[in-house]
C-alpha cells in the first residue's frame, strides 16, 4: 500500500510542476504601439510562438521606434515595420525591406482577417509558395462588413483567382513549353476559340494540380464575423495572423483614413514613436 501512495503522490505532484510549467509558457503579451496618432495595443498569440517571440524581440530591441505605418489603404489595412521608412524623404516608395530574415509561416485556420486583428506581411506566391512571413513587417487589418452575397461573391472570386494561378502554374512548366507556346500564339493572333479549346483540353490536369486548393468555404464563424465586426475575408488562409487588436480600434480607424498618396503612403507621416511590452 506505502508503494501504491508514494506512486500516486509521484503522479500528482509530477502534474501539478507541468500544469504550472504550461501556464508559466503560455503568458499573454500585450504590446503597445505609441504613435502620434494615439496608441494601439495588440495582444498576442501563444499558439503562433515563431511570430509571437520575433515580434517581441523586435520590440525590445527598439527595431521599431521611429518607423512609420508606410502603407495606408481604407477599409482595408494599415501596415508597418520596414526600416526603410525611419527618416524617409517624403514620397519615397517603402515597404521593400526588412531585416534580413523570414519566419516560417503559423497560419492556423481559427486566426481570421476580423477588423483589428494582427498578421504578419509577406512576398506574392509567386516567389513564396510556402508564405514565410517578413521578419518585421507587419499589418492590422480595417476592412469592412460583407453581406451574405458579397461573400459569396469573395467565395467565387478566391476559386476562380486559383485555378487562374494553377494553370499559370502548368503553362509555364517547362515540360509544358510547347503548350505555352501555343496559347501565347492564340492569344497573340486573337485567335479566341482556339485559345478556349487549348485551355478546356488541358482542364482535367490543371485540376488535378490544383487539388484541395479548388474548394473554398467559409465557416460560419467566419461568415457571422465578416457579416457583423467586418474584416478581409479573401486573406485568409494566405498569411499568417498573430493576434489582434485589444484597444485603440478610434486609433486605427484614424489612421486607415489617413489622406495618401499614390503610393498608399500617407501624406503626413503617421510614425511609431516607441514599441514597448506592456506590464501587468
């Protein structure tokens, strides 16, 4: 019986030390982003560690004190977090740089585009099929509320944009040179139906390429969140979302309608002046 306790005791005080040991890994981080606009606080996320512990090296190091929100559009994002943009001369195109570095993309399902929520920047697919994120560049997303239609509409539209790049993907295959050639030469000539024919005949393999990446559905949590609070809905899935917004939504509305110019830069620099952890 002696034996039979101590083993039990084993057992529970072995729990209780990773029970603790959990909740002492998983801390919520709240950072603040002081800017002359008024402060934003983001809370970050425990579930996407690479992106949470590089954000908050990057804070610590005073990587971001001085950098503007570089790139400004309405009713969908404002973003920052290119060194470029420290002392940029006005009108000067940003939003290339960073530091040196990219993270392997968290992109968990659950982690939508809502209004005010916190995802990581990144380069088109076209050079980044595996969506590393940008070591430092980041954007907090505006965006808008969709109807029930108008997100059908974004369903359809994320369809058609994929089996678009699935079959750019095929034409320019090398073993498919030949193919290439002959749509070009179609497309060159205006010789439509030929073209229409060339395409429908290789549908069944562009399909195939494609594969899982052909069905796109909307959650209903999802479809309640973009329908009521509002977000991007067609960024989902593509990049990596690492928290959200918890307070200073006044600020970022200001912000997102900030007048720019044809860069998407706004005119009067909207600049963080210090990036600090917040304490509890």
């Amino acid at each position: 019986m002696k034996g039979i306790y101590w083993f039990l005791l084993s057992i529970i005080l072995t729990s209780c030390f990773l029970s603790g040991k959990k909740k002492q890994t998983s801390k919520e981080e709240i950072v603040a982003l002081e800017t002359n606009y008024g402060t934003l606080k983001v809370k970050l996320y425990n579930e996407t560690p690479k992106h949470k512990a590089n954000f908050l090296n990057l804070v610590d190091s005073g990587y971001y004190d001085g950098l503007l929100f570089h790139r400004v559009i309405p009713k969908f994002m404002i973003q920052a977090g290119d060194p470029d943009s420290r002392n940029a001369k006005p009108n000067k195109n940003l939003g290339n740089n960073g530091p040196g570095y990219t993270i392997e993309a968290e992109i968990i399902d659950t982690f939508i585009h809502k209004y005010g929520a916190l995802a990581a920047a990144r380069t088109s697919d076209e050079v980044n099929p595996e969506k590393r994120s940008s070591g430092s560049q980041f954007y907090i997303v505006k965006g808008r509320k969709y109807t029930d239609g108008e997100m059908k509409r974004v369903t359809d539209n994320l369809i058609q944009q994929r089996k678009m790049a699935a079959l750019k993907r095929f034409l320019y295959d090398p073993k498919n040179e030949a193919l290439l050639r002959r749509a070009q030469s179609y497309q060159g000539g205006r010789m439509m139906v030929k073209y229409d024919s060339l395409i429908r005949s290789i549908e069944p393999q562009v399909r195939e390429q494609l594969g899982t990446d052909s069905i796109v559905k909307f959650t209903e949590y999802q479809k309640r969140t973009y329908t009521t609070l509002g977000g991007v809905p067609h960024l989902d899935g593509g990049y990596t979302v690492f928290g959200e917004l918890v307070e200073g939504f006044d600020v970022l509305d200001s912000i997102s309608g900030a007048e720019r110019n044809h860069y998407d830069r706004p005119k009067k620099d909207v600049i963080i002046l210090r990036a600090t952890r917040v304490k509890k």
